[in-house]
C-alpha cells in the first residue's frame, strides 16, 4: 500500500463529488473507501472547503475523491463555498452528483450538470437514501446519465456505483515524461542543481519521476549537479541519447553539452505531459512581444517555501525585465485558479504543474486562451530568454518545427 498512497495527486484520476447541502456526499465517500474519513454531521455545511482523500479502484488504479461543499449553500461565506466548489470542475476527470431519492434534480444539481456538459465531463447521477424513498425511473431519461441508487448508510449500491465509476472514467493515460521519445539501451543524463531551493536528503518530483520513466523504459540514466557536468560527460564511454537539466541552469549546461546531444529540461517534460507543449512554447515566443510596463502574471500551481533567489519570483522576472529593457509589472498568484484580471496581463509565466493534473492544466491553458493571453511555463521562458529554444524542443522535431514555422 505504501506505493499506493506515495501515488502523487497530480497521477491519480479525478472524481469529483457534487450536491446539496445534507445529501449525503461525505457519508457517500465514507462508504466508497470503507473508512470514517470525512467529517459526517446532520448540521448544513458541514464541508466548506474541497477535501481529497486517495485510494485505489481496481482496474482503473490510483484515484483522489473530491468532497465539496453543498451547492445549495447561503450567505456571503456560502456563495464563496458554492465557487470553491465550481473550481473543482476544472481539475475533475468525473463528476458524481449526489441527490436524495427519488432523485430529481434541483436548478444548482442542473446548473452543475449543465457545467460538466460544457467541459465534456462525465458524469454519474448518485441517488443516496435509496432505503427510505423509492427512485423516480424517470430521472435516466432525463439528465441522459447513468443514475446509481445507493445508501450510503447501510452499503447499499456501493459496489454498483464503483462499477459505474469505472464504466464512466475515461481511460486514465498516464501519459511518459520522456520514455516514449527513447530507445532501449539509452543512456539519459539528469542535472540537479542543489541550491538553497532544494530539499534537505531527496530529490525533487520532476527528477524523480523522470528517473523513474527512464528506468521504466529500459534505459540507464547518471545524475550529476551542473558544476559536474563536464566530467561526467567525459567519463562516459559514448555520447549520452539525451541531457535533462534543470531550467534555471540551462545557460551553463547548453554550454558544456555537445550541440550534437540533445538537450531539455525537467519543465518542458511536464509541459508536454501534463498540458500542450505547442501553446506553451508558442507563449515563450510572446515574450519579445512585452514592452516595459506590460503586467506580467507569474503563476503557481501550488505554494511551496521561497528562497531569496526564488526561480519565479526573483530569477524569472528579473530576466524578462532585462530582455525588455525596462521594468515589468508582475502580480503573482499560487495554488487553485487565476486572478479575475487575466485579461489585464499581457503574458502568464507557469510553474510546471508538477503538482497538478492534465485536466487542471489543459483547464489553465483554457482559462488564457479565452481571455487572449499568452502562457508559456517557466522552462519554456528561460529556453527563450537564453537563446536556445530551438535546441531544447529538438528531443520533440514536430513542435519545434511548427513553432519556428507558426507566426506569433
């Protein structure tokens, strides 16, 4: 079990859980992981901020169920509840929406069917309390959706409801980082800068997934920090297929790599796994667009402890200033969502997303192709700035030909 639960959030599936206030979702989720693990209490409101808890439904694996609070909640700090809740759509692979029996759905159950609708989300109608009431055979008919009727008290339909879980989930691609882009036999070399930024004994998620994946993929694969590149280069008895540093180091290692080895980073890794490398790289090419004073949204996916020399809100910025030659306005967001100004901002500078899933991602990308701005992830926008975008996309000869073939 302990690889189950080490499972990061952003490589499980999905499933979001939506209703009124009182319905039984959280009971619901109880009974779905046969554990006391979310707070039941027959007091309105009792969830005010999405809770996850993982576990595993076989054969679709790893999963995260997403409690909400109830869309029927009131008040100023309810409405606030009911939006938090309506941003777990954009991270959701599926929906459940519970009802009480018989089953109809209320107008906030049909505006958040309607929503799922707009995203291509599917989803599953949970008819909880199925022990009390008979189900309306109707309700079928009328959302289009599988309907489960279940007791989240006795266990009723339990079984019924997993089964459809894993009818409904769209197949959960966990998609390679670099794998698919090797041969067998590869030989990868990984450069990980240790600074004040790294954490104390292990490395970070990006390295160690894609050590993982190369692995996974029958290659081998040396780890070194950037001040011993050039020896372990040397040490080797051939060329290495591939070298994956760390962007914040890429002038450096573009350096000492032969212009013949290709070359990228652990950030356009996660922009290809988890979003679209081609929105983001073409973003990195707005950055010559940006005049001094343009407003600069540098985003994050999640929050993290920042050091002095923070890659996003030091480094980062700090180059972008220089390349314009001026000073930039940067606003700086972290964790769940975007500002309600996106449209002020005349670019969006993302973290990676090694925290998030493809869904939340692809959402983000979504949410600035709207609104008419460019996006391009950190990795992305330090290749640019440093000159070098051209090289670090040749492990991936379609993007990056269409990108230095697309107009801005």
């Amino acid at each position: 079990m302990r690889a189950l639960h080490n499972t990061p959030r952003g490589n499980r599936l999905h499933i979001a859980i939506f209703g009124r206030r009182n319905v039984g979702k959280s009971s619901l989720i109880n009974a779905i992981t046969n554990q006391n693990i979310a707070l039941v209490s027959d007091v309105a409101g009792t969830t005010t901020d999405p809770v996850y808890k993982s576990m595993e439904i076989l054969p679709i694996g790893p999963v995260v169920l997403i409690d909400t609070a109830g869309l029927d909640d009131q008040g100023e700090l309810g409405a606030l509840r009911v939006r938090r809740s309506y941003s777990v759509l954009n991270k959701a692979d599926l929906a459940l929406i519970v009802v009480e029996a018989p089953g109809r759905l209320q107008a906030c159950e049909e505006d958040i069917l309607n929503k799922c609708r707009e995203k291509n989300l599917p989803v599953i109608i949970v008819v909880n309390k199925c022990d009390l009431h008979p189900l309306d055979a109707e309700v079928a008919r009328d959302t289009g959706c599988d309907v489960v009727k279940v007791s989240a008290a006795t266990g009723q339909g339990i079984e019924e409801l997993k089964m459809a879980i894993i009818r409904n989930a769209k197949k959960w691609e966990d998609r390679p980082l670099i794998g698919d882009v090797l041969n067998p036999g590869d030989h990868v070399i990984l450069v990980t800068p240790i600074d004040a930024a790294a954490p104390k004994g292990r490395l970070i998620l990006p390295q160690v997934q894609t050590l993982r994946d190369i692995l996974d993929h029958n290659c081998t694969a040396s780890v070194c920090r950037e001040t011993e590149l050039a020896a372990t280069l040397k040490g080797l008895r051939s060329k290495p297929a591939l070298v994956i540093t760390d962007s914040q180091v890429f002038k450096q290692v573009a350096a000492v790599v032969p212009a013949d080895v290709l070359l990228t980073s652990f950030s356009i890794l996660y922009a290809r796994q988890k979003g679209d490398l081609h929105t983001l790289a073409l973003g990195a090419r707005a950055i010559d667009a940006l005049k001094p004073g343009d407003k600069v949204l540098m985003a994050e996916a999640c929050t993290h402890h920042r050091t002095e020399d923070d890659i996003g809100r030091k480094k980062i910025p700090a180059w972008l200033c220089q390349h314009v030659g001026g000073p930039l306005q940067f606003e700086w967001s972290s964790g769940s969502g975007y500002p309600d100004n996106l449209r002020d901002f005349s670019l969006i500078v993302h973290c990676g997303g090694c925290m998030i899933n493809p869904r939340e991602m692809l959402s983000r990308l979504a949410q600035a192709r709207a609104n008419k701005v460019p996006i391009v992830n950190y990795g992305l926008a330090i290749a640019h700035l440093m000159g070098i975008l051209p090289r670090v996309l040749s492990p991936f000869p379609e993007i990056k030909e269409a990108i230095l073939s697309q107009e801005v």
